[in-house]
C-alpha cells in the first residue's frame, strides 16, 4: 500500500471514531495533580488550583462540548464539594491505619497504600459521575486501575472509612452498593452474576452493608445479593445469593499432607 492510500484509509478511520488521546492523557494529569494539591505538602494549593482549572475546562470541553444542548458543568461546581472529599479521605486513610498492623503512620498510608490511592482517585472521579460529564470518571478509575491494580467503577456507591488492604485484582462493579465500615482483601470481586447489555440500566452488582469483612479472592456476584451487616465472608469464597447479618460465611475443601517415609527418599536418590 503506498503512502497516499494509507493516509487515506486512516483519514476515513478516524472519521467513523471520535477519541482524543489528549482526553486521556490530560485526565491522568489532572488527576495526578489534584491528589497531590490534597495530599501533598510541597504543592503549592493556589497554583495548582489554578492549574487545574485550566485542566478541568480542557477535559470538559474534549469530553463534553455538550450534554443533548445543556452546558457542562462549572469547575465551581466541583471545587464546592472539596472539603468534603477531602474530609471523607481522611477517613478512609485513618481506617486503613487503624485496621492494619503493617501501618507505621498515616503518612505511610497516603503515600504507600495502593488501596488509598484507588480509594482517592475514586472519589474524585464519582463526583464528575455524578455532575453527569462523560468519560473522565472512567479515564481517572482507569488510571488508578493502571497503576494499582485495583478496579472500582466511579459509578459504584461507597460508604464512609472504607479499607481495601493490599488490593491487586479488586474489582467493584458500576451498581455496587458499599456501606461504611466495610474492609476487603486482594482479589475481591464486587460483580455482575451475567454479563449482558440488556441488562445496563439494571442493578447488576451486590450490596455489602456495613462492618463487612472480604477476604482475599472472594466472589460476590449479582445485583440482588445482599451481605448482611457485621458479616465475615472468608477467602476464596463464591456467592451468589445474600446471606443475613452477623454470618460467617466459608470456603471448604479437604486439603492432605502427605509425609514420604524416609526409605521412599532413599530410592529416589538412587
């Protein structure tokens, strides 16, 4: 193919798809930048505000030049509710280091926990879901998703002082309904029982209620799945159907130790 035909085709290609890669790669400044102008001592808050601002209607006006003939949102609109993200991720932070031995100190917690990090990055993004503009709630999870391992859709619903210890492979579903007080381990699954596109408007994720404990690599699936508050789910469990508050809930199989006799050892080597 000669070059003129291929800069054709690809001409064509990007007529029929509307991706801007500069949304995506403006989105993870922004959200870099907003973590740090919260949590960092070194950012300077009056520059990076007005650094983010300037971010923030770049990444409206890629995303969103308009919402079905209604303008976007006002970055007033957002910066309003800062306070009060920032006092809920105070308390998610002081949960992971009240309820994890491994903590040293609470600067250890914002700088180190990649849960934290996911936890943060997702409350961020779930106040854009929730003032309606498009695509930046997922490029920002995405991004935290990219570099912690830890999957939580802006859409999913998180109560207060929430701990996710360790972290790689969490997932947490779009419909998912979290109260306060829950804690879950690496490899937890907050999931859709089926996976099809009749069912999007549809809640398709559990609901966990408070003072909940996963453990790691556990598998709660389907929208009407309710774990009942103050309830332990242990590790490499799969449910499917809710269960009542105050249960214990685990996983069972037979596991064998085998000691080889020492003369077994002797005709081996030989």
């Amino acid at each position: 193919m000669d070059q003129s035909t291929l800069i054709q085709a690809i001409t064509q290609q990007k007529q029929e798809i509307n991706v801007s890669v500069t949304l995506k790669q403006e989105s993870q400044r922004f959200t870099t930048l907003l973590f740090n102008v919260l949590f960092d001592r070194g950012t300077d808050a009056e520059k990076a505000l007005v650094e983010l601002e300037a971010l923030f209607l770049k990444i409206r006006d890629l995303a969103c030049p308009e919402i079905k003939g209604a303008p976007c949102k006002r970055w007033e609109d957002f910066t309003q509710i800062i306070p009060d993200l920032f006092g809920s991720l105070k308390k998610d932070a002081m949960a992971i280091y009240n309820n994890d031995p491994a903590a040293r100190s609470i600067e250890e917690v914002y700088l180190a926990y990649p849960g934290f990090f996911a936890i943060a990055i997702y409350r961020m993004a779930r106040e854009f879901f929730v003032l309606g503009l498009p695509l930046i709630p997922r490029l920002m999870t995405e991004y935290a998703h990219q570099l912690t391992g830890i999957d939580i859709h802006p859409g999913a619903q998180i109560g207060s002082s929430f701990f996710i210890d360790h972290g790689t492979g969490v997932v947490i579903g779009e419909t998912a309904e979290i109260h306060d007080n829950v804690k879950i381990y690496q490899g937890v699954t907050l999931g859709a029982l089926k996976v099809k596109k009749q069912l999007q408007n549809i809640k398709r994720h559990p609901t966990i209620q408070k003072n909940v404990v996963i453990y790691a690599n556990a598998s709660i699936l389907g929208g009407d799945t309710i774990i009942g508050a103050y309830s332990v789910i242990g590790g490499n469990t799969w449910l499917t159907e809710s269960v009542a508050k105050n249960s214990i809930v685990l996983h069972t199989q037979d596991t064998q130790i085998i000691t080889k006799s020492h003369k077994s050892d002797e005709q081996n080597d030989n």
